[in-house]
C-alpha cells in the first residue's frame, strides 16, 4: 500500500524501527503495519489517479446552478 506521512515518527515495519518524516510518500508491504499507522493518524492512503478509458458520448457538459 501506498502512504503519506502526516507527521514525524518512528514506526516498526517487519521487526524493524524506522524513521518517516512528514511528506514522505513510502510503499509499505507490511498490512499490519501500513493498518497501525493509519488507524494512528501518523499517515493517510494515497489512492492512485483514475484514467478515463473512454470518453462520454455527449459533446458538451451539463451546467448545474
């Protein structure tokens, strides 16, 4: 899973202590881990961009006041 850091910690991945600084964005392949964090509010997930495979059949969009 892809997360970002809100805030500065250290976190145990895998048996391991390692230190996240805010902004980071990591890949962790820890679910337990990546769970802890943000259940913690120490990170939040990052979903990926949606690409749009096909376009809309209609030309022009609809206004809504």
């Amino acid at each position: 899973m892809k997360i970002r850091i809100l805030q500065n910690f250290n976190g145990l991945v895998d048996g391991r202590s390692i230190r996240f600084k805010e902004g980071q964005e990591v890949d962790l392949l820890d679910p337990v881990a990546c769970d802890n964090f943000l259940r913690g509010g120490y990170a939040e997930l990052v979903k990926p961009a949606v690409k749009v495979v096909e376009k809309p059949a209609h030309a022009k969009g609809i206004k809504v006041k």
